[in-house]
C-alpha cells in the first residue's frame, strides 16, 4: 500500500521574513510531505524568499501566485489543483509551531477525523490576545464560538484557528463561498452542518517573529465578525432566524393594535385609523418573514439530503479508483 499523500498548504501575504522560517519547520517535521506555498498577492518578496528556499533545500512542492485578495482564494485554489490524501493548512507567519503537526496528522491519517484543528489556547483566550495584541478579535472569537456550539450543539474551543488538517473527502467536497477572513469559520460549519467528524488538538500560539506585521484590522475585521454571526443564523437556522423576526415584529404589531382597539371598546370608534393601519401591516409582514422561515429551512433539508446523496456517489467512486 502506498504511503499517504501529504500536501501542506502555506497560504501568504507580505510574508518575507517568516515564510522561510515555516517552510523549513514544516520541511525538517514532515521530509516526506510536499510543501507549497500559495502567494495570495503579496507586493513584497515573499514569492522570491520562498523559491529559494526550495531551490537551496530541495524541497518538494512549490510556490504558486494567486492574485484574487483573500485567504480563501488561495485555499480554494489549493483545493482545486493539488492532489493529496490529506491536506495541511496553516499560515505562513510563524505563529503556530509544526511541531505539532504529527498530533494534527494523527486522527485524519487513522480515518478517525476529517478535519483536526488546532486549538491555540484550549477555550480560554488570553494567550492569543497577548501574543497579538489584538483583544477584540479574541472577543469575537468567544462570541462566535458562543453561537455556534449553541446552535449546533456542539463544544468547540477555537473557530478561528488557521492551522488545520483535513482528509481528502472533507477537502473535495467542501465548497469555500467566503473571500477571505472568514473560511475558518465556514470550514466549522461545513463540517458541522454536513456531519463530519471535528477533532481539537491543544496548540500553543507565540508571538510573530520581529518584522512581521499582523494583516489583521480591529475595525474592517469587527465588521466581518457582525456579518459573519447574522450569516450564521440566516444560512443555517433560517427558521430562526426569520422566525424570530416574525415574533419581534408580532409583538410590536400586537403593542400597536391594542391602541386602537382600546380606543373602540371604550369610545366605539376607531380615530387612529394610521396605527390601526400600521398594526395590520406589521402583522402582515410577521406572517410573511415567518413563511420565509418556514420555506429556507425546507431548502435547507433538500441541500442536506443533496449534498449527503453527492457525497456517497463521491465515495464510491474513490473506491472505485483505488481497487483499480
């Protein structure tokens, strides 16, 4: 039987003083592994330093220049045109270390997981807020693991962590809809919507090396967060999303109504004919956001069903592959 395939995915942006750095660790853990870089359009020598490295240690794999801005992008890219059984990610700023990536490694090679993640700071973060001076992104870290694990039942520490590993089933079947910020996310609830099996390994974070520059932004990134915990509800709890809408809007229809309806009881006309007329078409408008609830979460079914049916002919035909 064949060795498994390993293919370890540094995406990069401005990265020239630790890209070099990542790719040797990762080289001197894993020899055996191709190791490519995937310059998402940095305007510094990333590309350069990194070729050389290659060139100097020959080192299997490569780098590849994608120009769309954008984490994802360049995952998608990778996704699309390398083939490997197992597939590592992680950024190329020397923030996690790949000494660990045999713990990664371990239950995706065994078959035992489909995506292992590495947990920086085991559910409490003050370590990745000091180590990146960035206390707002720990928070919104918090606050959409908060949502997530409650909306899908679920006990994850870390959604926003960039150092992963996935089977080749997760990887060409997942499809990354996102542009950049946000794909670690969305792997999360990929796997957890379409049932695939999570595992978190504790996984130190250090400070970037001098030099490097965090491409993080407190204020654009916030916004991401705010968009990213509506998409949530809206894309994967439709019901309730909407529904909670339709009850919102209900409550102020029904606050609004009884104004009028007072006004009959008491005097037996009806004066405020605008408030009664607003009322109603409050009351309209919750019945329609809850129809629409009601008809996404339908559609939501039908893709699950459609995506699991996908999956299996997927299955097979790797099957197939393999006994040939």
């Amino acid at each position: 039987m064949n060795p498994p395939r390993i293919a370890i995915i540094l995406p990069a942006y401005n990265e020239e003083s630790t890209v070099a750095g990542t790719i040797l660790d990762f080289h001197r853990i894993r020899p055996d592994a191709l190791v490519y870089v995937i310059d998402n359009n940095s305007s510094d020598a990333t590309s350069a330093v990194a070729k050389k490295v290659f060139a100097g240690h020959g080192i299997p794999g490569g780098v590849f220049f994608v120009a769309r801005q954008g984490k994802a992008n360049a995952i998608r890219w990778a996704f699309a045109n390398i083939e490997a059984d197992v597939y590592v990610m992680c950024d190329a700023d020397s923030t996690y270390p790949a000494d660990l990536i045999e713990d990664l490694l371990g239950p995706v090679l065994a078959g035992e997981a489909d995506m292992t993640v590495g947990d920086r700071i085991g559910g409490t973060f003050s370590g990745y807020a000091s180590a990146t001076n960035r206390k707002f992104h720990s928070f919104g870290n918090r606050l959409i693991r908060l949502l997530i694990n409650k909306l899908f039942h679920a006990q994850l520490n870390d959604i926003l962590s960039g150092f992963r590993v996935f089977s080749r089933r997760f990887a060409r079947n997942f499809p990354i809809l996102s542009e950049g910020f946000e794909l670690e996310t969305e792997m999360t609830l990929f796997a957890l919507d379409r049932r695939f099996e999570i595992r978190e390994i504790p996984t130190p974070i250090v400070s970037r090396p001098e030099g490097s520059v965090s491409k993080l932004n407190t204020f654009s990134d916030g916004i991401k967060v705010m968009r990213t915990i509506v998409a949530i509800f809206r894309d994967y709890r439709p019901l309730r999303f909407f529904g909670g809408i339709a009850v919102f809007i209900f409550i102020a229809s029904l606050g609004l109504g009884a104004i009028p309806v007072c006004e009959f009881i008491s005097t037996g006309k009806v004066l405020r004919f605008p408030t009664a007329i607003l009322a109603s078409s409050l009351m309209l408008l919750s019945v329609l956001f809850f129809s629409i609830g009601l008809i996404l979460q339908t559609v939501e079914r039908h893709h699950r069903l459609s995506f699991e049916h996908t999956l299996l002919n997927w299955e097979r035909s790797e099957k197939n592959k393999n006994t040939e």
